[in-house]
C-alpha cells in the first residue's frame, strides 16, 4: 500500500476511534495480520505486540510495524480477530 493510502486510512481510523491493543487484550482477542503482497494471513497474540508497541498503539497501525514471515514484506494489514468472522479466504 503506498504511503499516501496508508496515511489516509491511518487518519480515518484514528478519527473513527480505531481500536487500541489494549482494549483488544482486555477482551481475549488476537490481532488478525493479512500481507498485501502474498495474501499470507495469521493472527497474532495481543500481548507480544504490547510488549513491544504498548497498549494505546492502534491495532490498524500495527501493521506498519510487521513483516510477513512468508514473503518478508512489509506491507501488511491489521485487524482485530473478532471470533464471529470466523476463517478468512481473503482480504477485500
């Protein structure tokens, strides 16, 4: 995703109120990583991405921090892994 998209959707998900790390730990859910350039996905436990990022960090800005353990990208998305979507055949 290019930096001007990035920039954007950051803004409008900040002033959506966009979920924090936190919040997501509070309530036992994971957060779900997508990689745009493979379409490799996986969840990842809430508690190590605090570690590192804090629990006020964005879950939609976390994926600016990650690389995919497939194709070692970096152009990755973040969501909270709500358990109702259930699996994820791809990204839309």
């Amino acid at each position: 995703m290019a930096g001007f998209k990035r920039r954007e959707l950051a803004e409008r998900d900040r002033r959506l109120g966009a979920a924090t790390l936190g919040e997501l730990a509070a309530r036992g859910i994971a957060v779900f990583c997508w990689c745009n350039r493979c379409g490799h996905n996986a969840e990842l436990a809430t508690e190590t991405l605090i570690a590192t990022l804090g629990p006020d960090f964005p879950v939609p800005d976390a994926g600016a921090r990650l690389r995919c353990s497939a194709c070692r990208g970096k152009d990755v998305a973040t969501r909270p892994a709500w358990p109702s979507l259930g699996q994820v055949a791809r990204h839309g």
